[in-house]
C-alpha cells in the first residue's frame, strides 16, 4: 500500500487505497486538483463497492456524506486542518472515523 505523500508525489490523479481498519471495508482516495486540495476519500465495501461515506474537499469546504442520508453536510468551512497537517492521508483517516463515530452516536 502507498502512503498518500508517495501517491500525490507522482501525480496522484489516480485513485488509491488509504488505510482503513474496518474489515470488508476500504478508503479509497483520489485528488481532482488545486495542487491537491481538491480531493475525495470514500469509505466502501469491498464486496459490492458501494459508497458507505465520503469526506471531500472542493478546494476550500470540507464535506461529508453517509449514505442513509439526503445529503452531503458541510463541516468545515476550511480543509486547512487536513490538508496543512503533516501526514495527510493519517488526517485524513482520523476525520472519517470520528465522522462515523458521531454519526453513530446520534443514531443516524
């Protein structure tokens, strides 16, 4: 597995696998631009592929989506805290998990 720092140094278009404890579950992560500031992680089955949650950067605005729901949210009107941070994808991961563990947590 690539870290993400490997992946955004050799372009980082693409989409790669970011670690994700959850058995039968992956994070996949893609950039989409502005020097990668842009980007998409998406927690999916590994089995049918289907989208479970996604946190997304348009550039400025962190969003989050879980699926079950109408729509995305808002959550941050800056990606600064995962994006400055010194090891992005670890950021990354952490913001998802908490996500999730709150979403738990209000019963959604």
């Amino acid at each position: 597995m690539l870290s993400l720092e490997e992946v955004l140094a050799s372009g980082g278009t693409g989409e790669y696998e970011l670690d994700w404890p959850v058995r039968g579950e992956f994070l996949a992560y893609h950039s989409c631009g502005c020097a990668d500031a842009c980007w998409v992680a998406e927690v999916r089955s590994r089995r049918t592929k289907a989208v479970k949650a996604r946190l997304r950067c348009d550039c400025e605005k962190l969003y989050f989506y879980r699926h079950g729901r109408e729509a995305e949210q808002k959550i941050s009107d800056s990606c600064s805290s995962i994006n400055d941070g010194k090891i992005k994808s670890e950021a990354i991961r952490h913001n998802m998990e908490d996500l999730l563990r709150q979403d738990q947590l209000r019963g959604r």
